[in-house]
C-alpha cells in the first residue's frame, strides 16, 4: 500500500502575478513494499542449495521521495 501527498499554495502579487509553492511527498510512510523473491537454485554436487537467497525478499520499490517546486507566474 503506498501513500502519496500534494501540498499547493498560490501567493496573489498584485494584478498578474502569482507566486506558487507545491510540495510532493510519494510513499509518505515510507512502508517498505518487497519487489522480487530470490527463486534460483544453485547446486553443488552433494546436491545442496549453495544459493542464500533462495525463498528471500531481494529487493524493495523506491524509499519516500520528495519534491519541492517554486513557481513565479507573470
């Protein structure tokens, strides 16, 4: 389950002018989301797995990222 967030302000500056400030956050949390199993096998000749990774999460989708923007309309 993944969690994003947008914050938004606009700052009137007279007749034409706007000054905008927008702030992301993606995977506000930041839950840990598992990608890939390890499901190779590597045997040796005694017929053992000499693979650790097998059965194991082997990765994980991105941490949280932010974003910060500043604009200035005219």
């Amino acid at each position: 389950m993944n969690f994003d967030m947008t914050l938004d302000k606009s700052i009137p500056l007279g007749e034409k002018r706007v000054f905008k400030i927008k702030w992301q956050a993606y995977n506000v949390f930041n839950h840990t989301e598992f990608n890939a199993i390890g499901s190779t096998f590597n045997f040796n000749a005694a017929g053992g797995n000499t693979n650790t990774t097998t059965g194991q999460y082997t990765s994980t989708l991105s941490p949280r990222q932010m974003v910060l923007a500043l604009r200035f309309e005219f």
